[in-house]
C-alpha cells in the first residue's frame, strides 16, 4: 500500500510537473542590438563627444595647469616659498603626477559613466516593450539572446519589440539575415 501510495504521489507530481512545464513559453531577444537601433541611441555618440570636449578636456588641462604651477613654486630658487608650503605642495605634487597618468583611465570611467547615464532611459522604454510583447504573446520568460548557443527562431521577439517601438530593423538586425 505504501509503494502504490509513493508511485500515485511521483506520478502526480511528475504530472503536474509536466503540464507546468507546458505553460512556460520562453523567448529571448538581443537587448543590445535592440538597444543600438533605437533612434535616441544614435545621438549619444555625439553627446559624448561634447561631454569629453567641454567637461573633460578642461579638467585635463586644469590639473595639468595646476600642476605646473605648483612645481613651478616647489622649484622656485629665486623667491622660495615658506617651507609650510613646499610641505604641502610636495604632498600634493604625487597626487597631481598620478591623476595626469592614470588620466586616460579617469576619462574612460568617467565616459562609461556618463554613457551609462544617457542610456538608461532607452533601456528602461526597451525593457518596457519587452515585457508588453511578451505579455501579449503569452512568453513567461524572455531571455537575453546571447546567452543562447542554439534557439529556435520564431521566439525571437526583436521584430515584435522594434514593431512596438514603431522602430524600423536595418536588414541586418532582422532575425533570420544573414
């Protein structure tokens, strides 16, 4: 009676099981070619290089201007300054010197920064016509396409996502181009 009772208990579970497996609908999606396409996506390019050429580029040259004064005073031979001073423009010159050479770094982090900014919102509409797609076409989970190696097509939901978006496909971002 007890091993009847155990099979009837893993049959309706493995029952229930499968038909709850039959009612998830997966689709995936690029998020980042989705993303690339959108029509704001195509100005933050040029954002960016106004960001670096109006903030970034003068802080450069101000840290590289300040730098060049206080050596310039540390050095002084004609009129020394006070050693208080030279005391703290030499704890300041390491400083300066570690800014101007990691300064390709800052302005990388700083760019990734302010690129992260500007698409936050075009990720945000994105994500949010993902979700009324998949409501719509009944998909319970919706995956990023890249972390598929084999996927069938027809649950690509790029084309419905750009449709709701009212965003046109370049014929290379259209599933199924090659």
């Amino acid at each position: 009676m007890k091993k009847l009772f155990t099979v009837v208990v893993l049959a309706a579970g493995l029952l229930f099981a499968g038909s709850a497996n039959a009612q998830s609908k997966f689709g995936y999606i690029s998020l980042e070619t989705m993303v690339r396409i959108m029509p704001e996506a195509a100005k933050i390019d040029s954002l960016l290089e106004r960001y670096q050429a109006d903030t970034i580029n003068p802080q450069y040259a101000q840290i590289v201007q300040l730098y060049q004064y206080k050596d310039s005073v540390y050095r002084d031979s004609v009129h020394p300054a006070p050693p208080a001073v030279k005391k703290q423009i030499e704890q300041e010159l390491p400083q300066l010197i570690n800014q101007i050479q990691n300064w390709q770094q800052i302005v990388n982090e700083a760019l990734k920064a302010k690129q992260d900014d500007l698409l936050e919102p075009i990720y945000k509409k994105v994500y949010d016509a993902i979700k009324l797609v998949a409501k719509e076409k009944g998909y319970t989970h919706v995956l990023n396409q890249e972390a598929f190696l084999v996927a069938p097509e027809g649950d690509n939901l790029l084309t419905a996502v750009a449709a709701k978006l009212k965003v046109k496909l370049p014929t290379a971002a259209t599933p199924g181009a090659k």
